[in-house]
C-alpha cells in the first residue's frame, strides 16, 4: 500500500482548518478511491451465495464484530440471505476462547456449523489478520479452515498485506490515512455493508423507514 502523500488522502491540517474539516476532507478522498468493480463483484457473489441456498458467515472482531452482527440483521431480513456470525453468541464464543484458546475460537465455532464450500464467509478487519504478527488469529485460522474445505472468502479490509486481502476472492481495501487507518477503515465498513444490502442484486425488499417514506 502506498504511501499517504502518494494516495492524496489529505492527512495535514492546513492553517484554519478545523479538525473536522480535516476528517470530513478524508472521509471524501477515501470515497473516491473505493475500488466500484470490486464493490459490484462482491454484490454479485453475495448473491450467487443466496441462490445456490448457501450460508454467509461473517466475521470480526472488536469493531468489525459489531459490524458483524449488525450485517447479519441485515442480510436476513433486507435480502433474504442465511447469515450468521459467532459474535453473537457470547458464552459459546468465551467458552471456545477459554477452552481451546483464541485463535480457534472462530474455526471451532465454524466446525460445529459444518462448514462447506457451499457457504461463504465475510470478513470485517482493519488488517485482515496475521499469523506472522500475531494480530487477530482466530481470523486467520478461520480463513485456513476455509481454504482447506474450499468456502469462498470474501473480506472489507484496510490492508492489502493481510490474509484476507491474500486469499480472499473478493476483497475491497480501503485506503485511509495512517493516521487514522482504524476509524476511517471501520466507518468504511458500515457504510459499504449498507451498499450491499441496498444492492439491487441483493436487496428483495426496502427498510423500514423507507416503506413508509413511499405510502407518504
């Protein structure tokens, strides 16, 4: 990934500048740069999930685990898509932690779903995982087990060096001031997530507010 002067990003303050201006100025070059193709291939796989009677399975942690559970809602009940993340099961997710360690937490949890290459998973994380670093290993020894049963991966990350922009299928980087990489990466996470569940290719039915926004 390069640097941030080289992406254009806007990352110093000039002189005047409030520090809101400087975030909402990055908020928009960050737009600007999100790789559409890569948005609307992610659209089209989601989907293909959908009709082959598949399942998504999303995972996170910290804020993508939020993310994750809130994409889970969404995904059922604005597309009709099976999903379900491990996050939402807290004692199952401490138990698994607590008895077998962390990095299995998630691939445990993902056994016990019988897991098949039928299924796809999605991944929210700024680095996307590293076995090397040590950061977040039940991401990656999630990620092993699905290219050992031959799930798809797809992922929304902030870096193209971890293993989920590495064996991903489709998998958008978000490009952000260092500076800032997580809030902006994890703001980006929430907003492409909503794109995808507003998807045309996705999408069988509007949200609440705006069914009655329509009968207005």
């Amino acid at each position: 990934m390069s640097g941030d002067g080289e992406r254009g990003l806007g990352s110093r303050r000039v002189e005047g500048e409030t520090f809101s201006d400087l975030y909402l100025k990055e908020v928009a070059a960050v737009a600007a740069t999100l790789p559409r193709e890569a948005l609307e291939a992610l659209a089209t796989k989601l989907a293909g999930v959908r009709e082959r009677r598949g399942r998504l399975f999303v995972l996170g942690v910290g804020g993508g685990a939020g993310h994750a559970s809130h994409a889970v809602n969404d995904f059922r009940k604005l597309c009709e898509l099976e999903a379900y993340t491990p996050v939402d099961n807290v004692s199952e997710l401490t138990a698994r932690a607590n008895d077998d360690g962390w990095a299995e937490s998630f691939a445990g949890w993902l056994s016990a779903s019988r897991l098949s290459s039928n299924d796809a998973i999605l991944v929210f994380s700024v680095g996307g995982g590293s076995r090397e670093k040590g950061v977040s290993t039940n991401l990656v020894r999630a990620l092993e087990l699905a290219r050992e049963i031959g799930t798809p991966v797809y992922g929304i990350v902030g870096r193209d060096g971890g293993e989920t922009a590495r064996i991903a299928e489709v998998c958008v980087v978000v490009e952000a001031p260092a500076e800032r990489v997580t809030p902006h990466v994890e703001g980006f996470q929430a907003i492409l997530w909503h794109l995808l569940v507003s998807h045309p290719l996705l999408a069988t039915k509007p949200g609440r507010w705006e069914t009655l926004e329509l009968r207005g």
